[in-house]
C-alpha cells in the first residue's frame, strides 16, 4: 500500500511554503527598494555637486546676444536640480537638468521636463550618467522628450524598481524637483514664472529654501506597505537613508 500524506501534514508543508515564498519576496521587494533609494541618494547629491561645481554666476554678459544677455542677467534659474514627474504612461521618474535662456524673453527658458528647442542643446541642458546616457527617465521618439535609447533608463522608478508610489514630506508634492544654488543651498522653487524672470535669487516668497528636513518615502503598493525613505538636510542638501 502506498504511503500518503495526512491532511495535518498538507497542512504543514503549505504553511511552510507560505512563510518561505512571502520571505522570498519580501526579500526581494526590499531589495529593489533599498537599489532605488541608492540610487536616488547618489543622483541628488551628484545634482548638487553639479551645481557646486558648475557655477553659472556671470557678471558680465559674453556678447550681446540675446540669450548670453538673459544668461548672464538671470543666472540664478540656470541652477541645477532633481525633478520627479509622474504620468500614466511611465509611471514615476526623475530627471537632473539645468534650465538655459530659450531667446530674448525673461521667461522662456529650457530644460523644464521636456525637449529642449535645438537636440544640441541636449549637451549642456541635461546632467549625463559615465555611459553618456541623459539623466531622464522619460524618453519618446525625440518630438516631447529625449530619444529612447539615448536616456537612462534606470531614472524611471516605477518600471525599473517596481515604485508604485511616492510621498513627499516637507517638499512640493505637487510638483516636487529639489534646487541647488552654486554654494550647495537647496530650494523647493524654481521662482514664478510670471514675474519676468527679474527676482531676487534668494527671495524667500518666491525661492522657497528646504528649511525642515525632506523625505521622500518609495512604496512598492498603494498601500506603503512595502517603502523605504530619503532624508535631505535641510538647508545644504545632502542626502541620506532616514532611520
């Protein structure tokens, strides 16, 4: 006669299976987590070397042109920074420019989450990764945004990481992209638009400086159950895990 399996011991075994295949992906779910949130610490503090780095403080204008004039009068737009964007398309991403004057006008400057007017401008509009590759997770055929194949894929949180969601604290939730200035200080604000352009850099009504430590929380479900979270100091900006 052969031997068989009591009910007990079914029992048994599919507990077991349970707790090793909800142990497995736990482990895995926060692995991915823990590769995003690496990920993202590194590529903030790079935007804000980047920004330390790559002062675009100019007192005198180049040439008369008329973007080296709007470039030089109004450099403090030029900073670098972060931004996270989220559409249904893609999911939740990131990009790491630096906006530059489009042509005469106070307002009408690049590199704000799209195509920037000329493929040139690519080069000195977009932060690059060390294979070449342009630091944005949004990429199309080249009419709205940077060609695909020629962006870093790994920008795109929700397909490379599986982020379902995110939650920020303490930044704009609505539009959140975090701002350095040529010393390293962060800012929540690239400044209204609508003012011309002619502000005070370190307006506080209208360049909002990160006064309260952010965080940025990275869920894998709606329900954050499965997150982890990014602190940013206030202030100068560095970023780190939060406890």
């Amino acid at each position: 006669m052969k031997k068989s399996f009591s009910l007990l011991e079914l029992i048994i075994v599919l507990i077991v299976v349970g707790i090793l295949y909800s142990s497995i992906s736990f482990s895995l779910s926060n692995s991915s987590l823990n590769q995003a949130a690496d990920q993202i610490i590194s590529h903030i503090n790079y935007a804000r070397h980047l920004a330390i780095k790559d002062n675009k403080m100019q007192y005198y204008p180049l040439n008369s042109n008329e973007i080296e004039m709007n470039r030089s009068k109004y450099w403090f737009k030029q900073w670098w920074q972060i931004r996270f964007s989220n559409d249904s398309t893609d999911g939740y991403w990131y990009e790491i420019f630096t906006d530059l004057p489009a042509d005469g006008s106070t307002t009408n400057f690049e590199g704000t989450g799209g195509k920037p007017n000329k493929d040139s401008d690519y080069e000195l509009t977009y932060a690059k990764n060390p294979n070449g590759k342009y630091m944005t997770g949004k990429c199309d055929d080249g009419t709205n945004y940077v060609k695909c194949g020629e962006n870093d894929k790994k920008l795109n949180l929700t397909k490379e990481f599986s982020i379902k969601k995110i939650i920020f604290n303490n930044l704009d939730s609505t539009k959140p992209h975090i701002i350095f200035d040529n010393y390293g200080n962060v800012y929540l604000t690239e400044g209204d638009k609508s003012d011309g352009g002619d502000i005070n850099p370190y307006d506080k009504d209208k360049r909002v400086a990160l006064l309260k430590t952010g965080e940025i929380t990275l869920c894998q479900d709606d329900n954050c159950e499965y997150n982890i979270s990014i602190c940013i100091s206030p202030k100068i900006g560095n970023a780190y895990l939060c406890k």
